[in-house]
C-alpha cells in the first residue's frame, strides 16, 4: 500500500504495475471484510519507558555526569 502511494505522486514520475495494484486492491478488499488488518507506518510508539529500578540508575548516573 505505501509502495503504490509513493509510486502514484506526481514527483516520482513512476508508473504503478497493474499486478501490483491489483495486489494491493485485494488486500484492501479483506481489510474492508476484516480478514486482514492494515497498520500504520510511522513513529506512533509510546516509548521505552523505565521501571523503578532503571529510572533510579539513570538519576543517578546523571547526577554523576552532572558533578564531574
């Protein structure tokens, strides 16, 4: 799905294959039945994210850069 929308701007002066968007066409045609799910691209992430113990290090090697 990105390849075809990257392929059909105008800028890239490309021509999209028939097999490819006929590919593409029957795969939006499960996601429409819900056999298939399509997924974003992108950062949509929450993150790493600390636990006590990790957070309390990384305080406290700050701290230490902080003071040298």
């Amino acid at each position: 799905l990105d390849l075809v929308k990257a392929l059909e701007l105008e800028l890239s002066e490309q021509i999209v294959p028939d097999d490819l968007i006929s590919l593409v066409d029957g795969f939006m045609a499960k996601v429409t039945q819900g056999l298939e799910q399509a997924y974003e691209t992108g950062y949509g992430g929450s993150g790493f994210k600390f636990n006590e113990e990790e957070d309390e290090v990384r305080r406290a090697a700050n701290k230490a850069r902080a003071k040298e």
